[in-house]
C-alpha cells in the first residue's frame, strides 16, 4: 500500500475486550496478530499509530483460575494486574516479529485534569511517535476501578478519544464486533440498516443508542458514541467498525467505506482548548438562555452570568465546567471564573451588579471566550 493511498496520517486504534476474545473469556492471539500486523502495514505506508487495547482482565484470567463468583471488582482488579504484562508481553512477541518497538502506557482519565500532566502524556506521546515506536495505552484498572465497577461503562472508549484529541489524531477507529451504528437495533428490527456517514451527533443519534443493545464488553454503542462526540469536537474523524472484517484497518485508512464514519465538527483545536474539552464534567454545568446561546453561537461572545438561568453540581472558580441549553444539548464549556455559590446569586443578574451583590468582582463574564470552546 503506498502512502499517498493512506487519507489518515495519525491514527488512534481502540480495540475492545469483546474483540479481543472473539466473544470468549480469554485473548484469541489470531485476533491480536491480525491487528499488529496491519499497524505494521499502514505503519510502514506513512501513518503514525497509537493503540488502546482491552483485554488484561480476559489475560489474567487466561493465566489464573479465579474462584470469586461475583467476578467482584476487586478480582476483576487482581486479574488486570496478573494480565497486563501478559497482554503486553503478547503484543511485544507479535510486534518484535515485524521489527516493531512497543512501549506500555497505563493512564486514566484523572491524569489529564492537570493541565501540566496533560502536556506532559503529550509530550510522552509525541516523542515515542518521532521515535517510530507504538504506544499501546490502557485504562489504569489496578488503580481506576471505574470501567471495573460498571461506573462509566466502556471507559476504555472514552481513554481512546481522549488520547486522539491530546495527539490531535486524524482517525479514531473504535473496532469492536459491531458493523457500526444501526437505525435501530438490527437484534430487535429486521428493517434496521447501517448508517454510513454521521456528519452531526445529535439528540436523535444518542437517542437509536441507547436503544442498541451490544455485547460489547463493559462499553456498547452509547460509549462508543460519547466517544466519538468528544474526539469529532475537537477535529478528529471517527469510525465505528467490526474488527474481525478482513483487513479493516489498512482499508479503512485508506478511506474505504467500512463501518459508521463521523464526521469531525470542528477544525483542530488548539491544545489549551482541546484539554478543557477532554475535561468537562457532567456533574458540573449552567443552562442558559437563547440570548445567551445566541450570543456564544452567532456573535462569539463571552457567557455573562445574566444569560444564566440554573447550575448544576458544586464546582469551584477555576473548574472546567459544561454550558447546556434550557433543552439540555451541550453546547459549549470552559474555565468558570465564579464558584457555583457565587453564580447561584448573580445568575441572571447584570454584570455591573457583580460588586455589589458579592462584595467582590473576578470580572464581567461568567466564562470568559478565551477560556471557552463550542463542542
């Protein structure tokens, strides 16, 4: 394959447990060769790869016979430590075949909040890229048990879109052992078909995923979707696709239509905005009026706390939090500069009032346009 085939240079491949293992418990070291082999051939075409890889829970269990019936979270945690330098030592073996260096890297979604650690995985990142060699990431499961507890499901999904924005990746391929998202649940709908192009993640697309149910690890489509709604917002293209498909990813790199491609809703963003996306929290947020929306979409504005209408959760001055419609759509979110307590108060009140009402003023706008970024 030559590089001019290649349409993504910078690629991000998330492979799933249920991928992984064909289904099964333990790691199908077909499935997992297949895979490195075709980072090896589009590596070879010019593209940069990164990969997140499930399966150290399914590789300790290869190794050790558990006797917890509950499969509690803290076997499941015994099991990824037994299993993540086994399922390392498998990709090493397979990727030293094809000339190949690999390095390991266990993060979690708590590293990125700081900004300085942010840069600093990028940094890492980007250097093992400039040195030819492929970083194979996972969730840190012996220290975040949140994928492990069915906390947020499929995290594993949500650490690949983060990675694809922190290296400003072309392509995040979600390879799993569905085709892509469907009109309906093709198990309940014999009418369903697949969607080939999403050019916008809206209301209706969350909506036919929460209604397809998968078998797809401790992920399903509607993590594969947050995933992909995060990483488009920050200019990164994304595709949905079985990974057992022959030859998925040197085909789908070089553009063929395999799978549910969306299409990236933003240009890049800068890194400062890309690490304020990658960290908004739904526990944390305001709703707003149309004429702040109005202000924030058509005219480029700053939020003023006169356009807020309610907030939600308890967040401090300097919290990245999530700015929602009176509808509930997420529309945008950045850097506060008023604690929660203080918007509570001057929420829908004139910002020469702020003196007044608090006794004290960090300035005019509730989120500041520097510090914000339309999702």
């Amino acid at each position: 394959m030559a590089s001019d085939s290649l349409i993504y240079k910078r690629v991000v491949i998330k492979a799933g447990t249920r991928l992984l293992t064909s289904g099964g418990t333990t790691l199908n070291v077909d499935v997992l060769g297949s895979i490195a082999r075709q980072v090896a051939q589009i590596r070879a075409s010019g593209a940069e790869v990164l990969l997140v890889s499930s399966g150290a829970v399914a590789a300790g269990r290869q190794t050790f016979a558990s006797s917890d019936p509950h499969d509690s979270v803290a076997n499941r945690q015994t099991l990824a430590a037994i299993g993540q330098p086994k399922l390392m030592s498998t990709y090493s073996s397979l990727f030293n075949d094809l000339g190949i260096e690999i390095a390991q890297a266990l993060v979690s979604h708590r590293d990125m909040i700081d900004r300085l650690s942010y840069l600093n995985i990028r940094n890492t990142l980007s250097s093992l890229l400039a040195y030819k060699v492929i970083p194979i990431l996972n969730e840190n499961d012996v220290v975040a048990v949140e994928e492990l507890g069915g906390e947020f499901a499929g995290d594993n999904d949500r650490l690949a879109a983060l990675i694809a924005n922190v290296i400003e990746a072309d392509l995040l391929l979600l390879l799993g052992e569905v085709p892509g998202l469907y009109t309906a649940d093709p198990n309940l709908d014999s009418t369903a078909t697949l969607i080939p192009i999403i050019d916008s993640i809206d209301s209706r697309i969350e909506e036919i995923a929460k209604g397809t149910v998968t078998s797809e690890g401790t992920g399903g489509m509607t993590s594969k979707i947050a995933a992909a709604k995060l990483a488009t917002a920050a200019g990164t293209t994304v595709v949905i696709a079985d990974g057992n498909v022959e030859d998925v990813i040197l085909n789908i790199a070089s553009g063929d239509p395999i799978g549910s491609k969306f299409l990236a809703s933003a240009t890049k963003l800068e890194s400062r905005k890309r690490w304020m996306l990658s960290n908004m929290s739904s526990a944390h947020s305001v709703t707003i009026d149309e004429g702040a929306l109005k202000a924030l979409l058509e005219s480029g504005k700053s939020l003023l706390p006169a356009g807020i209408t309610a907030i939600v959760g308890e967040f401090h001055r300097g919290d990245i939090i999530r700015i929602v419609t009176e509808s509930g759509r997420h529309i945008a979110g950045g850097i506060t500069n008023y604690a929660s307590e203080e918007l509570v108060i001057i929420s829908g009140q004139h910002s020469k009032e702020i003196l007044a009402i608090l006794g004290y003023s960090y300035g005019d706008e509730a989120v500041h346009r520097d510090n914000l970024v339309l999702v």
